[in-house]
C-alpha cells in the first residue's frame, strides 16, 4: 500500500463523517475513477457508505474486475441495494463473477414474482444519511441525477430507513444542523414480498409514493400507487394464502441465507 492510499485509508476509517459527503459531491466519473484507482480494502469503505443511488450509477462504470471484488467485500445486503439500482444487464454480468453462495442469495434477492410490489418498485430514489448536516444535504440535493421528492427518505449507514425529512423543512434550517435531528418518523413502509392488491386495498389516500423495504428494514426504493393502479387493471387480482406463506418464507430464507455466508448487515 502507498503512502497516498495509507492515508487515505486512514482518513476515510476516523473522518468518514467528512469524507463521505465530500465524495458524493462529485461527479460519478470522478468517484469511478477514484475507487479504481485505490486498493479494493479502501475502495469499499466509499462504496459502501455513498448513497446506494450513487453507488450503483459508480458500479455501472467501474471495470469489471473490480465491480467484482468490490461486491465479494461488501455486506450481502449492502451489494443488494447497489445492485438494485445498478442496470440489469450489468448487474447480471458481475453476479456471474462472484462466488456460488453470493450469486444465488442476490439473485434470489432482487428476483420478485410479478404481483410483489418488489417488482414494481423504483430504485433510483434520492436519499439522504442520518449522520449528514443540513449543508452537506443542500449540496447534495443540488447536484443530484436522481429526481428530488417532497419528502426525501433518510438512511442510516447499513442502507436501513429511518425517517424522512421534508425539503421545505431542509431548506429552512440551520446548515449546521444534524440530519437526523431533523428527520421525522416514516408512517408507514411496505414490504417488498407484500401483494400489490392487497397493497392497494390498504393505501393511504393521501400518499402517492410508499417507502418499499425489506424485512430487516433495509430500503430498496419507492412504489407509485399510480404504476400499481394501471398494473391492476391489466392483471388479474391475485390474493392466496398459499402465495402469502409464499413470500413470507422468501424473506425467511433471505435472512437465514445471510447468516451462513457469515455476514452481518449491522455493524
């Protein structure tokens, strides 16, 4: 290892606080070509910790070799939300690199039945870090790709939702203020395994886009009620207890799956 990689290694392990939001201010061809130039121990603190709609446009462009041991050192649960976002053509391409156990647990995570609202979500969604300021999150909501809601969903750094902040809230506050002393409680979230009629017969009304996680909590995106109403029409209601076990015991085997591989999603 370098000089010039040691202390950046040793900058981004104490002062990720500073370094991450610095970061994410670039370019994703700057922040590419920052994590194939370091060492792949380094490169997967930045990768890990950027907000997954980020890090899955940096995985897009990243040279193969390197997408895929990047993705054999990250948390399995963490790959999972980079890949969710990352296309899907290029997704498959890496899972064909990785390990026997990694490939089938993502491939069976971000693999839904067509009536799961896990199928229809969408990934690419703005979000923000509960350990960010109201500064860093101006800056970041300012160079965004991803397209900037009312109400912009708050991650902690295992990618797990939080809360969410409303943009007039944001763009009112202190620029030294915390994020999360500003977020507040997500109302409801739904389960990627959870029956699109089903999710429908209980919506909100007031609501037009819903937080999608999964069972631990980790978030993989939003769903619309309008993409959902059109898909209703189009497709026959499905509603079986046999399906619901289905889906339940999909999550079950996610979650055990996790364990064998020895990983943890908490840190």
């Amino acid at each position: 290892m370098s000089t010039d990689h040691l202390l950046i290694y040793q900058f981004l392990q104490e002062h990720s606080n500073i370094a991450i939001p610095m970061i994410e201010r670039l370019e994703v061809d700057e922040i590419t070509a920052l994590i194939e130039d370091l060492d792949s121990d380094q490169a997967v603190i930045i990768l890990a910790e950027i907000a997954p709609f980020i890090a899955g446009k940096v995985m897009e462009k990243l040279s193969k070799k390197k997408a895929i041991e990047l993705i054999e050192l990250l948390d399995p649960q963490i790959a999972e939300s980079i890949l969710q976002v990352t296309d899907k053509s290029i997704s498959d391409q890496l899972l064909e690199g990785t390990s026997k156990a990694l490939s089938s647990y993502l491939r069976h995570a971000l693999m839904f039945a067509k009536d799961q609202v896990g199928a229809h979500l969408e990934p690419y969604v703005f979000t923000l870090s509960d350990r960010m300021t109201v500064q860093n999150a101006l800056t970041l909501v300012k160079s965004s790709k991803a397209p900037v809601r009312p109400h912009v969903y708050v991650l902690n750094d295992n990618n797990k939702l939080v809360g969410y902040i409303k943009l007039v809230e944001l763009l009112k506050a202190d620029p030294e203020t915390e994020i999360h002393s500003l977020m507040e409680e997500v109302p409801r979230t739904v389960l990627a395994s959870m029956n699109t009629s089903d999710l429908l017969e209980s919506w909100a009304p007031a609501l037009i886009d819903m937080p999608v996680i999964k069972l631990n909590g980790t978030f993989l995106g939003t769903v619309s009620r309008a993409s959902l109403s059109k898909l209703e029409k189009t497709t026959k209601k499905v509603d079986h207890p046999a399906i619901k076990a289905g889906n339940a015991l999909g999550d079950l085997y996610l979650i055990g799956l996790t364990s064998l591989l020895g990983r943890s999603s908490d840190k």
